[in-house]
C-alpha cells in the first residue's frame, strides 16, 4: 500500500513538468513564434526559452530568424550563467556561419562566457582565460568597426590583469621559496608585458633583488634599467639602486679576494 502511494505521488508530482506546453513552431508566423521564445527568455525561463529556440532553429535552418535562434540560444544558457554551454553555443555559431555580420557579436560574447568562468582568485585554475583572450583579440583584429568593440576592449583589459596578477602570483610563490631563477622571468613578464597592471614597477624591483640573490649582478643591472625606463617616477628605483650599489660594491670585493 505505501509503495503504491508513493508510486501515485510521483506521478502527481511529474505531471506539471509533462503537462508544460512549449509554443508551436512551424505551424504559424515564423516572427510571432520566434518571439514567442524570446518572451520565456524575458520571463526567466531559459530552459523552455532553449527547447523553444532549438525547435524554431531546427523548423527555419537557413532563415535569417533561424540563424539568429542559434544566438539566442547562447544568451539564454549566458543569462543563466551557464557559461561553458553559452560558450559552446557561440562557437557553433561562428564555426556553422563565419561570414555572418552577427559573428563579431559571438566572439565577443564568446570570450566575455570564457572570462566569466574564470575563477575570481588567482589561485585557482585559469585554464578559460586564454580562450577569453583569443576571442576578445580575434574581435578587436578582425571588425574595427564593431560595435561591441569598446566593450571588448574593456573585457580584454580584465582579462590581460588576470593574467598579470596571475603570473606575479606564480613568481611571487617562486620568490618567497627561494627559487630564484624561477621567479625572475615570470617578473619580467609582468614588468614588460603588462605596464597597466600595476604590478609592473614592483615586479622590476622584485627581479632585481631575485638576480642579486643569486650574485647574478648583470641580471640585476638590467631589471633596474628596465624599472627606471619604464617608471622613472616609482618608489622602487630608489630601492632598487640602492640595493643594487651594496651588491655590486660586494661583488668587487669578492672578486679583488680572488
């Protein structure tokens, strides 16, 4: 008896999600249907908005509204914060329609879906970032005139910080442990390649002390040639030379012993 109502309650409990009536495609206006999907998108209910968008893509592959479908469908998982599934969603679009003058549009939302699921600490896998970067990069190359390019800017000036941050991080766990010979390129990266990180000045500085750690004075001098030439204003040049008078004077030293 109990396992009988159990079996009826479950049923009862099933028969709201059987009973759920998607729109009709392909049976009206290929307009009114497609913005009958967009209004469960509007309402918030993006896995009906998806099953409608699937169906409409399927019923009008080759229409303009089809092909915009296949979009939508990348927004809804987006909206939803399913940022793999909305990243799978513009690449497809990209692969299936590369000379569409919608395509600019899935780069950019593509990389933004990348950079979005990309953990916010650095200390965790950043394994998206650099599909972030190469979708937000292939926009900016390839449609100067697009209109998602000043946002693409933006979204690829966070993403290079991350990859800053990230890489200070790297060297900076390098340095503490002694591993100097590790640190010093990943400072020197920081230092070249990202100047607006606010980072760069004291990865120079943190470079120059790895290479005099190691008696390496000639690395040294050209950390600190790098950190004065490109931020002549730091509070670090003075630390720097300084540290870098006491090393060398030291190293003369040792040498005359010899």
């Amino acid at each position: 008896m109990r396992a009988k109502s159990l079996t009826i309650l479950a049923v009862l409990l099933l028969l709201p999600a059987c009973s759920k009536k998607l729109p009709q495609i392909g049976a009206g206006n290929p307009d009114e249907e497609f913005k009958q999907c967009m209004h469960l998108s509007a309402k918030n209910k993006f896995e009906d908005a998806v099953q409608c968008l699937e169906m409409f893509k399927a019923r009008y592959p080759q229409t303009k509204l089809g092909q915009e479908a296949e979009l939508r469908i990348g927004d809804a998982y987006y909206a939803k914060k399913d940022y793999l599934l909305a990243a799978e969603s513009y690449l497809a679009f990209i692969k299936l329609h590369p000379r569409s003058p919608r395509t600019d549009y899935a780069h950019y939302k593509a990389g933004t879906s990348y950079l979005l699921e990309t953990p916010k600490s650095i200390d965790r896998d950043q394994e998206y970032l650099d599909d972030a970067i190469d979708h937000l990069r292939i926009l900016l190359r390839r449609y100067p005139e697009s209109q998602y390019r000043d946002l693409a800017k933006e979204k690829l000036k966070q993403a290079l910080l991350k990859v800053a941050r990230r890489t200070y991080y790297v060297g900076n766990f390098y340095f503490r442990t002694g591993e100097y010979i590790a640190s010093i390129p990943r400072f020197m990266t920081v230092g070249e390649e990202f100047p607006e990180s606010g980072l760069a000045d004291k990865a120079f500085y943190k470079a120059v002390i790895a290479n005099i750690r190691l008696d390496n004075i000639e690395g040294a001098k050209t950390a600190y040639s790098a950190l004065m030439m490109k931020f002549p204003s730091s509070k670090f040049c003075k630390q720097a030379e300084r540290k870098l008078l006491i090393a060398a004077k030291s190293a003369e030293k040792k040498a005359a012993r010899r």
